[in-house]
C-alpha cells in the first residue's frame, strides 16, 4: 500500500494544476482552500483565503449539518435556516389535519411558540477537524479483508471514544480518498432544535415533482428553526428551560442580490459523490443499480398514494416519507438519464484503461485485486437493496430490529458494539422510537412491506435469505398471511409498549414477548451474518483502494484536473460564479427568475397553487428594499456553478464578502448525474435568493421579529 505521504507530494501537484482547470469544480475540504488561494481570487473572492481553514472560526463555524442536509446559523440567538424540504420531517411532526403546517405554513407567535422538532431531528456544529490516519492505520498494516476492516474499526472506535470522553462533543472519523487519509471530527450534537417559520407547501415546495430537478425554477424552499441548550450553554434534550444557543458565529445576510458573473461560494455538508470509483463501479451504477432504484422507488411511491388515498391523517403522516421518495426517484432517474447522455461508462473505461497502462508497477498487483473483488458485492446489490429498504421504509418492522440488535450489542462492551448501536447512540435510538407515532398508519406500512417482500420472493435463489423465507414465506399468500398475523397481535404500535423494551434492551437484557420481536430475532442474526460478509469485502477495498487511488492522483495530476475527495457527508466549500444556462442547442436561460415566473405557472390547482396572499402582494408590486435594481420586480431563484450534491440542500451560498445571498436547494436536470460525472457545460445548483425571503417575510407572511433579528430591514 503506498504511504499517505506519496499522495500528499500528487495532491499538492493536483491543486496547482487544477488552478488552470475549471474552477467551478470540486467539493474542497476546509484545508485544502489556502492552497487554492490564486484561483479563489481570480474567480473574485475578497476575503482571505486562510481564514476559510479554520472550521472552527467564521464563517466556516456558522455552517452545521441539520437533519440530512445543510443548515446556517442566521442570528446570535441560534436562528437557523435551512431547507422547507430539509425540515420536512420537522413539519410533518408537527402537524396534523386540523393544524396542517404542511400546507398552512407556520410563524412562531414568539419564542414560547415554538414548536419541539420530531425526537430524533439533530443539528451538529462541527468544532474540530483534525488528521488521524497514522493512528488508523497503525494496527492494520500487514492484515487483510476482515482483520484490516477490525483493526481500522477499532483505532476508529477509540479514537472517537478518547475524542468523546469529556461529554460534551459527539465525534466520528471520516475516511477520505478511499481508506488513504482519515480525520476526526468533533460536532456540539444540538436535539433541542424548533420550529419557527415555514412558508405554506405552495410556496416551499411550488411545483413539488413538476419543477423538482428543472429550471426555470420559482420555490421559495427555506424554513427558519432554533437551536436551544440548556442553561448551561450545553447540549441538552428539550425542555421548557432551555435556552437559545449562541453560535460560534452567524452569516450576515447581503442587502444586494445576485446577478451574472459574480462570484459566489457555497458551504455545506455534500452526502456522497462517487467521481473517483473504477469503470467497473461506474458500470454497475448504470447498468444495474440506478434503474433498480428508479423502479423500486416508484413502486413505493404508488404503494404510499394508493393506501393514503381515502384517509387525510395517514396522507399526513406519510407526507415526509413520500416527499423523500419522489426525491429519490427523480434524483435517480435523472442519474441514470446523464450518465448515458455523457457515455460516462466507456469514457471513465477508457481513462482507467489510460491511466492503468502508465501506472506505477508498485501498485498495479493491489489494482487488480481491487478490480477483481468488486464484483462479489454487486452480485447480492438487489437483494441488499430491498433487505436495506424494509428497515428504512417502515415504522415498526424498523423498530423491532432496532430494538433486537440494540439487546445483543448492549450485552458487549461498549468499545466491541457496533457503531450506531454503543452508548453514545441511545438517545437517537429512542429518539426514533418516539416519533413513530406520528409517522405509522398500519394499512401503510403493511401495503410497503408486501411491495417490498414481493421483489424479494422473486430474487434468484442465489440471493435470498433462509431467516426472510422462514419468516415471510415464498409465496404472495404466505407473505399475506405472515403480515397479517403479525400486525394482528402485535403491540409495538403503541409508545409505552416500544419504550419498556427499549429500557431493557439497552441494558442487554430479554425483551418482553411480542409477536413482532419474535419475527425479528432471526432477521436481525441474518443481518450480520450478512454484515460480517459485507465487512470483509469492505476490509479489502479499504486495504486496496489507496493504491488506485495513487494511480488515478498521479494521471489526473498530469491531466490538470481538480484534485479533492469524493464528499462523505463533511463539511466541504464550492466556489464559483453565477452562471446562465445552455442545456440544449438554441435553449439559453437567465440565471435569475422573478414572481412573474410564479404568476405564469399558477393554475390553481396543485402542484402550481400559488397562495392568495402570495398572488395579491405580487399583483400589488410593493417589493420595498428587496426589488431588483435591474430588473425592477422581486426576484425568486438563481443559478450558480457551484459543485453540489445531495446533503448540499440548505447551504448557504456567499459572495464575494462572505455574506449570505443565497440557499441552496435543488440542481438542474442535466447535472444530477453529477454525484457520479462533472460537466462543467451542464452542472448548475438552485437557490433561493435572500431577497425573496425578505420580502415574504415583509410583505406576504409577515414576520418583522424575524427580520430585525437577522439584521435585515423591515420593509
């Protein structure tokens, strides 16, 4: 395996070479950016570049993930703005048919009014960021597949466990350029978070699957929470007592919008990207992987309208939940539409087949392995796939198997427990088994799982699972049957119920009797025999990724182009400029929209529903400070060429002073393959422009409180 410090000498080669490369690409981490100094400056960054180093200092402090996405802090009173789709989750639990927050919006009368987010719902403030990979690696060396897996494993563990020892900070170690270099991560785990405004679903989500992915867009998709923490100034679980957090720092927000050319900026929290994986990977993704995704969400999609259709509280519960899936199809369908239209596959063959031909022979025999090995998992991708989404997709079912894995893992020691499921968990697990009652209808989760375990009897028998056959049988009438005598006798559906086994499965001790635990003790061993397998295959590729790795720093380096980590769910920071858009021969679109775009595609009726009070203040015309100087109107949304993905949706977006111009929410179509391949003709990000949050906030939806907390005038 080559020394971490060879892929130093060719990554410090890449970012001088990508200087002449596109600017616009990369998802960089924090410290890679004083390296990046002439480039930020000649797209037309004013600040120092240094200062963007530090994660821990302004502005780069005020930045935190938020629930699955990207948040920022927006005041010293711990105002923090994020997505309406980011929040969601928030929303919906907050809701019900007779106060729909969903589609009536919400404003906080005050700080009183606020409203506790769903138990599990987190904010983390990352407050260190430090390299580790030679405490990683140590004890690895000279191991192969599951020891090596064990050994990173555990170095990992303990780090986290010494990072955590004061109590006051969660912490993880991320893996970045593919097992070559880790950092350990330190975040303040804020769960006292609230609601405090969301515009009405016509207006954050105007549009909904219509304009979800596509521009020109007119979505107004931000919603303000509240970080609080006890009187202390600690993380603390919620409580009337609790206090607003004061932030490291705070974004100012710009009184000036955005307009083409500028240079804009944007921090977040990216979920993952795949741009450095082998032909074969990228293969797979297209000839497999997305349209069984495609297909299988879509399924659920139907599965999920079909059995809310007569019963409004079962639609609302699962409105979060569909909202996700439509997402996740879409994005998928959209993926897999790119990837073809660019011919990613045989492009990324034939630079791998470049790339290997000049390789150093120090790492071509771990290549190969590399190469060879991949396969095995995908072989069991589908298998792995509805076993995964069983879990995800259901409310009890996923609280059976969290309950089972909890009591044997709470038998171990800590240090020995599975990461998600040791000391340090617990809260988020019970967390979770709090809010399935706002989020569980029986008919629901009863109608996913029949979809799901229907593609599952039909897998080849290569691929199933002797404990899922066992428990839901082989046939549409077994699984029936199966379904409907659990769900008959079980009593996990009621909270009490879920939480007294939760008390004793997290001291290791034997759940009380229920039909549905019974179900889930032999899925539960089946799930880590099929981990332990997982986990060698994941041993290996962590063993041979960096010598691929090295190969394709060392070709991309003599190509010029950007050299950065694929993102992994850390903070990282994209730069470029506003930029217009050419998707098609003679299609040219203005990086800027305005409310007549809202006006014009209004017809009453759902998705394009604008609200009375939105179409009256447009038709009245009284923008106040927010107008537009050019264009003389409101804007809504605007285009940049920042490098995002998904985990980017709620973060902010800069100019060139730092300050807050923009939200990120959303790409184009033609740049959702983006997680996989970077075009620079076709990659753009969607944001709301700040202004037309001030102006609801002003005019539409009135909140002057909000306004004059975030610094902003009034009018």
């Amino acid at each position: 395996m080559p020394a971490p410090k060879a892929l130093s000498v060719a990554l410090a080669v890449g970012l001088t070479l990508a200087t002449t490369a596109h600017a616009d690409e990369g998802m960089w981490m924090p410290t890679q950016l004083p390296e990046l100094a002439k480039p930020l400056k000649a797209a037309g960054f004013k600040g120092d570049p240094r200062d963007l180093a530090n994660v821990t200092a302004a502005p780069l402090s005020a930045v935190v993930r938020a629930g699955g996405g990207t948040g920022s802090f927006v005041s010293g009173d711990g105002l923090l703005l994020t997505n309406h789709h980011v929040a969601m989750g928030v929303i919906q639990y907050n809701s019900s048919p007779e106060h729909n927050f969903i589609n009536e919006g919400f404003i906080a009368k005050g700080r009183a009014d606020e409203r506790a987010s769903n138990p599990d719902f987190r904010v983390l403030v990352t407050v260190g960021f430090d390299k580790v990979t030679e405490q990683v690696l140590a004890q690895a060396r000279g191991k192969t597949g599951r020891a090596y897996f064990d050994a990173v494993d555990a170095a990992s563990k303990q780090i986290v466990a010494d990072c955590e020892r004061s109590g006051e900070v969660r912490c993880s170690v991320a893996d970045m350029y593919y097992g070559t270099d880790f950092y350990r991560i330190a975040q303040l785990e804020l769960s006292d978070v609230r609601l405090v405004y969301a515009p009405p679903r016509a207006i954050g989500n105007y549009g909904d699957e219509i304009d979800n992915f596509m521009w020109p867009r007119h979505t107004g998709d931000f919603t303000l929470l509240r970080a609080y923490v006890g009187k202390d100034g600690k993380p603390a679980a919620y409580s009337p007592d609790n206090v607003p957090y004061q932030p490291p720092a705070h974004l100012t927000m710009s009184l000036e919008g955005p307009k083409a050319g500028d240079f804009a900026m944007l921090a977040g929290y990216p979920g993952v990207t795949y741009r450095h994986r082998t032909a074969a990977e990228f293969a797979t993704q297209i000839d497999s992987v997305l349209p069984r995704r495609v297909a299988l969400f879509q399924q659920m999609i139907d599965t999920i309208e079909a059995a809310t259709r007569e019963d409004e509280q079962a639609r609302t519960r699962y409105a979060s939940q569909l909202q996700s899936l439509k997402n996740n199809r879409k994005r998928a369908a959209g993926e897999l539409e790119g990837l073809l239209r660019s011919d990613a596959k045989a492009q990324r063959a034939r630079d791998e087949q470049a790339m290997l031909a000049v390789a150093d022979a120090r790492h071509r025999e771990d290549i190969q392995a590399l190469l060879t090995g991949l396969g095995q998992g995908a072989s069991v991708g589908e298998r792995d796939l509805l076993l995964d989404q069983m879990a995800a997709q259901s409310q009890l079912l996923r609280s059976a198997l969290l309950l089972e894995r909890l009591r044997i893992e709470s038998a171990k020691p800590d240090a020995q427990r599975e990461t998600g499921f040791q000391q340090r968990d617990q809260a988020l697990i019970e967390g979770v088994l709090k809010q399935v009652q706002r989020r569980y209808a029986p008919a629901v989760e009863k109608a996913l799982l029949t979809t799901l375990l229907l593609r599952y009897q039909r897998l080849p028998d290569a691929q199933r699972v002797p404990e899922f056959d066992a428990a839901f049988g082989r046939t549409p009438e077994a699984l029936a049957k199966a379904l409907d005598s659990v769900f008959a006798r079980t009593r996990l559906g009621e909270e009490g119920q879920r939480l007294s086994r939760f008390a004793a499965a997290r001291d290791g001790k034997a759940l009380a009797a229920d039909p549905l635990l019974t179900l889930a003790g032999p899925l539960v061993a089946a799930q880590q025999r099929i981990e332990d397998e997982r986990k060698t295959r994941e041993g290996e590729q962590l063993r041979l990724r960096p010598a691929y790795m090295q190969a394709l720093f060392d070709w991309r380096a003599g190509q010029g182009r950007a050299v950065y980590p694929d993102a992994n769910r850390t903070l990282r920071v994209s730069y470029g400029t506003v930029e217009a858009l050419q998707p098609r021969d003679a299609v040219q679109f203005d990086p800027v929209t305005t409310v007549a775009g809202i006006v014009e595609k209004n017809t009453g009726a759902y998705p394009f529903d604008a609200p009375a009070p939105l179409l009256a203040a447009i038709a009245k015309g009284d923008f106040g400070s927010t107008a537009d100087p050019a264009l003389k109107t409101q804007t809504v949304n605007f285009l940049t060429n920042l490098d995002t993905t998904g985990g980017n949706s709620g973060s902010p977006v800069l100019n060139a002073k730092g300050e807050l111009i923009g939200l990120n929410f959303d790409s184009n179509w033609e740049s959702v393959s983006a997680s996989w391949w970077f075009d620079p003709r076709y990659k753009r990000a969607v944001h709301v422009d700040m202004r037309y949050l001030r102006w609801l906030l002003a005019k539409v939806y009135p909140a002057p409180a909000l306004l004059e907390e975030m610094g902003v005038p009034k009018e």
